[in-house]
C-alpha cells in the first residue's frame, strides 16, 4: 500500500514531525504539520499544509505534495517540538533553549513568540558555552515541561517568564524523554534505562518511583503512554527493543519486544486508537504494531461469505478490561507487525499519527505523509 505514500523532498535532515492539533468537534482529516530541522548550516522550523488544493485525481484521491506554509530560523538543532495549541509550537534546542513559536494562520508567518534561554546548561547558565542540549519537551496547556542533557526538569508556563520549578538534579545522567502521566506526574527516561515518575505536587526533588531495564542499563531514547489507560507506557531504546511497562505493578517492563536493529528514536501509541503503536528507528525502518482484536477475526478463505470463520484470540473476552499490551507475550497470537517503509536506508528520525494520517521525517532530507494508514 505505498501509493498512499506522498514524499517531499526538503534539503534539510528532518529530526521531528507533528501534526497540529485539531479543534475539538473537527471532523476532518488533519491538514497541517510542523517540522523541525537539525545537523544543517541553518536549521528551520517548517509549518506544511497537505490540504487538497484542487489536486484531488480521478477517484478524488489526493495527488499533491505538502506544501510549505511558512518556516523560521531556529537556532541549533531541533531536538524536540510539540504543539501547545493550534497556534504555538514549543521546540527545544541543542543549545539549551526552549522557544515558543506562534503560527499566524492570517498571513502564514511563523514568529518567536518567547524563549527560555539555556533552560539547560551545564556549568552555569551565564557563561557563553555553558548550554546544554534540551532533549525532550511535552505540553500539557499551559504547563510545558523539559528535560534535557544535563538531567534538569523545567516547569514552565506558557504565558510566564521565569521557570514555575526546576528540578535541578533530577538526574545524574541525560533524560532523552518525558511524558504526562496524568495532570501532576510526569514520566523521564534517561541513559541508563531508568524510568522515573515525578509528582509536580511535591516539593521533594525526588522521584516517587523508578523503574529499570534488568541487565544492561540500555539508554532509553523515547516514551509515550496508552491515552487510555495511564499506567501502560511503551518505552523505545538504543538497541531498538520496544519495552511495554505497567508502572502499578514492579520495576521491570511487562514485556520486551525485539524490533528495530539500531536506536528506537519514538514510539507511538495512536491517540485515538491505541491498540495501534507506530515506531522508527535509525535502521530506516518505521513499524505499524496492530493488537486490534481484528487480526485473529481476519476473514478465512475458505468461506467466500466473510466472516463465517472468524477466529478470536485466546483473550478477546475480556479485552476490554485487560489491555493487549499487558499480556505475556502480546506477539503470539495477536499481533501483526508492518514496516511501512521496507526499503528506506537512512534514519527515520520522527513520527507522529493523528487519525487515518502519518507523518515522518529522515535523515534522507525528505518529508512523508501517509493520509490512508488504516485503509
């Protein structure tokens, strides 16, 4: 199914793609995505439109290529970047900074619209080398949070100057990610494999629970949470293993996946359909992992008639209750897993998935939109 599959090359390594989000009662597809640039002489950050304009073929499929909205400087590598609103993009930088980006949808034009400079560093934060790179940010509007190189968490609010907290020593080594658990805790994971859940509420400096990968203490590049259920998080690390963890219960995963051959850079859970998990990797490879209950109810050839042998997995019946991700080896009989690029050479570097639409970034400098990921 690769036709559905429309690339725009962009001359710029691509480090992160994200659909805006879109207006509570929106009933159509989303239309417009970001992107951010990193490892070239000036890096930007892009705002695209997939709308059709009138380039709908035959059958009324879509044939155009993204189009360029609008785009702004961005100083150093973008490293992370997530929409606050349909307006404002928070992106955190190499150098430490974290800057709000507003998107003026009147005149397409992108503008800084505030800066926390050297939210991270690592010495202190005055003297002129002294940043470090911001690794992660999630929003939470209007509370943004970032983590970074030099194991800090900021708390900030979109509409004030100063940090809301900062936990200074969170962590003795690099925090590569960090995710909302519910509207007070977040969760990082650093280069060690760790887990960490954090209480906004408390004032301590430490974190209420840590988790581990046994063994090798693998450096875990990516986190996202089950939307629905919030105690199912599926972390992506350096060796490409895809680790789901049920944080109410143990310090270990629940299960380890084998996946990609190199670094997982993000995992994915579909926001509104999350038996679905996307992840990509620097292998070139951008996996689709279905535990929908319809991989066992595919139909049976034998019986032209559809569904007359259908058959269910051995925990359909309270699949409901008991998520496919939690049970001991979700690949046995209830998965099936697509890469949707089979022959990319170079690092899929970003993800991001909003209703029936994909969008993903490389280091081949190109740009690939997949509006028909379900069909």
């Amino acid at each position: 199914a690769m036709e559905e599959v429309c690339a725009k090359f962009v001359s710029q390594k691509i480090s992160k793609t994200r659909w805006r989000p879109l207006p509570a009662a929106a009933l159509h597809p989303p239309d417009v995505f970001a992107t951010g640039s990193w490892d070239n002489e000036d890096n930007r950050i892009s705002i695209w439109s997939i709308g059709d304009l009138g380039n709908a073929g035959i059958n009324g499929e879509y044939q155009g290529e993204p189009q360029l909205l609008c785009d702004i400087r961005h100083n150093g590598d973008v490293m992370d970047m997530q929409f606050l609103d349909q307006e404002r993009i928070v992106v955190a930088s190499s150098t430490g900074t974290v800057t709000v980006f507003r998107h003026h949808q009147n005149n397409q034009t992108l503008s800084a619209n505030h800066r926390w400079e050297k939210a991270h560093y690592h010495v202190d934060q005055n003297t002129s080398c002294g940043g470090a790179a911001c690794t992660g940010v999630i929003c939470n509007n209007p509370e943004i949070v970032t983590v970074g190189e030099d194991g800090r968490i900021n708390l900030f609010r979109a509409d004030q100057k100063d940090a809301v907290r900062t936990i200074d020593n969170a962590d003795s080594s690099t925090l590569h990610a960090v995710t909302f658990l519910r509207t007070t805790e977040i969760l990082t994971v650093n280069s060690i494999g760790q887990l960490k859940i954090w209480d906004l509420r408390q004032q301590r400096n430490e974190p209420s629970q840590i988790f581990s990968l046994t063994g090798d203490r693998v450096p875990l590049h990516c986190v996202d949470r089950h939307p629905n259920q919030q105690h199912i998080v599926a972390t992506g690390g350096q060796d490409g293993m895809l680790s789901i963890w049920d944080i109410r219960q143990g310090t270990i995963p629940v299960s380890l996946l084998n996946a990609h051959e190199a670094e997982m850079w993000e995992v994915h859970f579909h926001p509104s359909n999350p038996d679905h998990l996307f992840t990509c990797s620097e292998d070139g490879s951008l996996w689709h992992w279905d535990t929908s209950t319809d991989v066992s109810e595919k139909p049976s050839f034998l019986h032209q008639g559809g569904r007359s042998t259908t058959y269910f997995s051995h925990n359909t019946i309270n699949h409901s209750v008991v998520s496919a991700w939690l049970s001991n080896d979700p690949t046995k009989d209830r998965m099936e897993i697509t890469n949707l690029i089979p022959n990319q050479t170079l690092s899929v570097n970003s993800l991001d998935i909003l209703g029936p639409c994909l969008v993903y970034g490389t280091d081949a400098e190109a740009i690939y939109v997949n509006r028909q990921l379900f069909a």
